[in-house]
C-alpha cells in the first residue's frame, strides 16, 4: 500500500521569516528591527514634489514570525528549515522559498557564500540534515532521489540532465496522478546514495543556471529554481509494500524589483515581466490558501505555483524567508 501520513492539525504550518542582509549604508531613520517583538517599522518621508495636499501613507508596521537583523546562516537553518526538514521525514511534504529584491541575499540564504563550510545556506545543510536523520532510522528503508528544475520565462528546464540548457527545449509539462501528486514528465530525478553525492548534484546543477548583470547585481539569476529532495521510506520491521512519499521542494525565487530600478530593457526586460507576472500568481494563491471561503486556489496559472501545488497549504509546512536590503535608495 502506498501512503502519506494523515494530517496533524497544527497552526505553525505557514511561516514568514524576514532576514536583513549587511550592508555599511543602514538606513536606520527608515527602518527599525525589532528583533524582540519580531516586528519591523519602516517611515518613508512624504514626497514633496506631490504638492501640498499629499496623503501618501508614511509608516508600516510589519508582524513576523521571526525577524533576523544580522542572522548567521546556522541560525536561519534552525529557525527557517530544520522543523520542515524534520516533518518531511515524518512523511510530510514541505517548501521553502526565499523570497525579495534582487541583491537582497536570496540566493546566499539557499545556496550559500563561498567563504567557507560555515557559510552554507540551507540547501546543502537541509541535504546534510536528511541523510542524518536517515541514518538515524535504521528501522526504515530510505530512498532519497532529487531533481533540480529551473523556470525561465514560463519555460521548465531540468538542471541535472547531460542535455545543456541552451539545447532543452524548455517544454516539461506537470502532470498530477490521481492521488493528487504533483509530477514533472520526464525529469531527471537521480538517487543520492550518500550525503556526498547528492550535493554533488545540487552543485552540478548550480552551474548550469540562467545569470544576467544588472545595475542591481552583476551576477543576478534571472529564473525561478526549485531543488527537490524526494523521500521514500518502507518499514523493514513492518510490510515491506507500504512507501511512505514526501517531498522536499527549497525554491530560489528570482529577483522581485521594479523595472525601472534595474535599468532593464530588450531581453530583460521580457525576462523582468514574467518573473513579476509568475511572483503575482504566487502572492494569490497564498492569499487564497489563507481564505477558508474560497473552494478554488488558482494553482495552474503559472509553472511555479503548479509544481507547488502538493506542498503548499493543507498539512505541508512552508516557511518564506523575506531578504530585505535595509538602505534608503531600495526604499518605494
């Protein structure tokens, strides 16, 4: 028999965690942390070239579920992903995105830096997390399979493939069985047998993303990706026929500004008004998770909400790290 656990009833399910890159320019008469309360203020000064009568709103207060100033990247793991990480393990499915401007620090968040082991972002220390708790359960038969899937312009291309990206047509379609998981037709999802190889992998495919230079970002990545971790456990005290299936999707999201600030035209620019566009359909089917009056979740109306679709909502667990850059000028 195969199976996914029954869902638990809990109101952690959904977590918003904000997370401040360093940055020598703080703008500290615009934005106020409070890591304390878990809050952030922000004051824009009105615009006086608007005239006299000027009703712009000047102050926001924002309530997180956590809010890390100066966060170190084992301090965003144990907050962010280690309790998903966990659930996945238990037979639930998870997702983590990072979420922001471009330059704020979402792909350092997910991948990691290069000065160091210290410096790893919550990709491979989830990786190193799941084969811990494998081993940690001998009792279990655990098969950890990946797959590494790029969405560039409304186009899907698998990472992990020998096929370049320049020559993969970009044309993977998402098909759902009929239990409702969600599944990419023709994907390379290769078995990581041990910790070693499976960031072998997560790196291999690293290398093969889409980049672009903007006034932003020199090296800013121009696509959504969704690195995927799939568990499969059968008991070896129990059946051997009942498989547990969960997943593990940890999305890089592209940058989210507005065109103007980039300085984009041509090719980026069309690259700009699909990320906006699919970040958009994004925003609404979260807003339509958290309406308990609303039958339908527009799902289909981008590639990166479909391929979510079985994780996102209902008893999987989701956290969003929100990459702020806390200077006066990245401030509408």
């Amino acid at each position: 028999r195969q199976g996914r656990r029954q869902p638990i009833m809990g109101r952690t399910n959904v977590r918003v965690v904000a997370r401040a890159r360093p940055t020598s320019s703080f703008a500290s008469d615009i934005f106020k942390f409070n890591e304390a309360a878990d809050s952030i203020d922000m004051r824009l000064p009105k615009d006086e070239s608007a005239g006299l009568v000027n009703n712009q709103q000047e102050t926001w207060h924002f309530k997180l579920d956590k809010v890390l100033s100066n966060g170190s990247q084992e301090q965003i793991f144990e907050i962010c992903a280690a309790d998903v990480v966990r659930s996945v393990m238990d037979g639930y499915n998870g997702t983590i995105l990072a979420y922001g401007q471009t330059g704020a620090g979402k792909t350092h968040t997910m991948s990691g830096g290069h000065m160091g082991f210290a410096d790893r972002g919550i990709v491979p220390r989830a990786i190193s997390a799941i084969y811990s708790e494998a081993a940690a359960r001998p009792e279990n038969n655990i098969t950890i399979k990946l797959s590494y899937v790029e969405i560039y312009n409304e186009l899907m291309f698998d990472l992990l493939t020998d096929v370049g990206v320049a020559e993969q047509s970009g044309d993977l379609s998402i098909v759902e069985d009929s239990r409702g998981n969600i599944q990419v037709r023709g994907l390379t999802t290769p078995v990581g047998g041990t910790e070693e190889e499976a960031l072998h992998i997560f790196f291999q495919g690293d290398t093969n993303r889409h980049v672009a230079e903007h006034a932003l970002n020199k090296g800013s990545t121009r696509s959504h990706v969704v690195f995927t971790i799939y568990v499969e456990s059968r008991s070896r005290v129990e059946s051997s026929e009942k498989v547990i299936f969960s997943k593990l999707h940890l999305v890089d999201l592209a940058g989210s500004e507005r065109v103007k600030k980039t300085g984009s035209d041509g090719v980026m620019l069309k690259e700009a008004t699909f990320i906006n566009k699919s970040l958009t359909f994004l925003e609404q089917v979260v807003v339509a998770l958290g309406n308990k009056h609303r039958d339908h979740i527009p799902y289909r109306q981008s590639k990166l909400t479909h391929i979510l679709k079985d994780s996102l909502g209902g008893n999987c667990k989701t956290t969003m790290v929100a990459n702020i850059w806390p200077e006066g000028k990245m401030l509408e």
